[in-house]
C-alpha cells in the first residue's frame, strides 16, 4: 500500500513517488558529454525503473547534449499517463563538450521547442532551468519560462543550482515548483533551502544523493552504519535523504539494473 508519506504532490498537482530516477549517468564519458555507448542497457535501465514504480524521470538538455533527452523517449514513448517527464535547459554544451550557460529568452524557448521533438510530447511536466545565467536576470528566465508555460508547452516550472535568494526573486515571477540541488549525507550543509521549500510547498529534489562526483563518476558515499532496514550504505544514504522532510523527492541515478533495484529498496 502507498502511504502518503511516500509521495510528493508536486506542484500542487502531479502526484509522485519521492524516489524518482535521475538519466543523467546514461551518457557519454567523461563530463555527460556525447551518446551512451551501451544505448540499448541504456533503455532496459529506464524501463525497469518504470517496472519497479518510479513515475519522475529526470533528464536534461545538457546531458548528451539532447543525446539523454533522446533516449529516454525511446525506451519510455509513449509514455504511461502516471509518468512524469522532466528536463532542464538554459545550460548547453558546445561541440568540445564546453558548458555554456545562456538562459536568455529566445535561447530558452527554443530549447523547449527542441526538447519537445526529443522527447515526443506536446508538453513538458516540469521544465526547469538548470544554471542562472550570470549575463540574464533570472527574472527574465523564469517570465520566458513563465509564458511558454501559458502557451501550454509546460506544465510546471522548476530551478536547479540556486540560492535561496535567487529563488525569491524567480517567485516575484512565477510560481516554482521545485528546486534542485545537490544535497547528500557528505554535504548535509550544502544547501539551506530545504526548510524554506519545505514551509512553500516546493518540492526539494536532491541530485548526486551518494556523493558521486558528476565530474568523476565517482563511488558513492560509504554510510558509517545501516539505520532501520537498509541494507547497502546507498540504501541508508538514500532514506536520509527521504527522512529529511516530506518534500524531499531524490533523484539517485546508475547504469545497473541491480544498483537501480537496490535504490529502490529504500
């Protein structure tokens, strides 16, 4: 039976599951730049997710770029009506694999219409923007966001890697509803924003939840002890996360099937 506690309703709307699935390790290496090499693993991956219950997938422009975006509508199109698709743009890779953050306007809308053909929908769940541009007010982001939004081609605006005051500031705009930063047992002062979304009723999604380096793929973090019933360091990481607050929705990614089985677990 699913408890309330479980589930999220993300902004005051979608219901989800707090465990979600984070595409971003289904990639090229290094720096998520270029296809997956093992695109059909890639694929088996996403769709056993589904199978296990996750309704949030979490993808983004930069991951590829557009590669990631590309596989996830291939393993998951057409889409089961409980599933929630989520990508990012205003953060772009050029053809070296150098990030490049523009978030202006036109830039912004344009990535939408090209996310929509990638990932074969009309609409996008929760578009977010992944970076504030330093050279774009993020108020003038979030108004573009904002009127593709009542255009119908979003249905919720989230934001990722931002301050608290960044966040009131896109509120002045828009309603938000999410943010998402990085936030794991290692850092567990990297961010302050979980009571404040918690108090808004904007959900707090957690990426890089087992202190893997994004940069390094590196390992996941190693728990000191196995609280309740986990039964892997990844699993206790991962329930830590969940028993923070009841808008904490974490978003743990991996190549494995059996990794993805275990997180699931918790």
């Amino acid at each position: 039976m699913t408890h309330d506690k479980d589930t999220y309703l993300l902004g005051g709307e979608v219901r989800i599951y707090r465990l979600g699935f984070g595409a971003m390790r289904l990639t090229g290496q290094p720096r998520n730049f270029g296809r997956y090499p093992d695109w059909e693993g890639g694929k088996s991956v996403l769709r056993r997710a589904v199978e296990l219950g996750v309704d949030f997938i979490d993808t983004a422009l930069a991951y590829g770029p557009g590669h990631n975006e590309q596989l996830v509508a291939e393993a998951l199109h057409p889409y089961p009506s409980h599933l929630v698709i989520a990508t990012k743009g205003g953060y772009d890779k050029s053809n070296d694999g150098t990030v490049v953050r523009d978030a202006r306007p036109a830039t912004l809308k344009l990535q939408v219409e090209k996310a929509l053909q990638r990932l074969k929908t009309d609409r996008i769940d929760l578009f977010q923007l992944h970076w504030v541009d330093p050279n774009t007010p993020i108020e003038e982001s979030v108004a573009a966001l904002e009127s593709l939004r009542r255009s119908g081609l979003i249905r919720l605006i989230g934001l990722c890697n931002v301050t608290a005051d960044e966040l009131l500031r896109a509120q002045t705009v828009a309603r938000i509803a999410s943010v998402q930063n990085r936030l794991n047992q290692a850092e567990p002062s990297a961010d302050d924003l979980v009571e404040t979304t918690a108090r808004q009723g904007v959900a707090y999604i957690a990426y890089g939840p087992l202190g893997a380096d994004p940069a390094k793929q590196g390992a996941p973090l190693a728990a000191a002890h196995l609280p309740g019933d986990s039964k892997t360091p990844a699993q206790a990481a991962l329930r830590w996360l969940l028993d923070l607050a009841p808008n904490v929705v974490v978003m743990p990614g991996t190549t494995s099937i059996q990794h993805l089985e275990e997180n699931i677990a918790a």
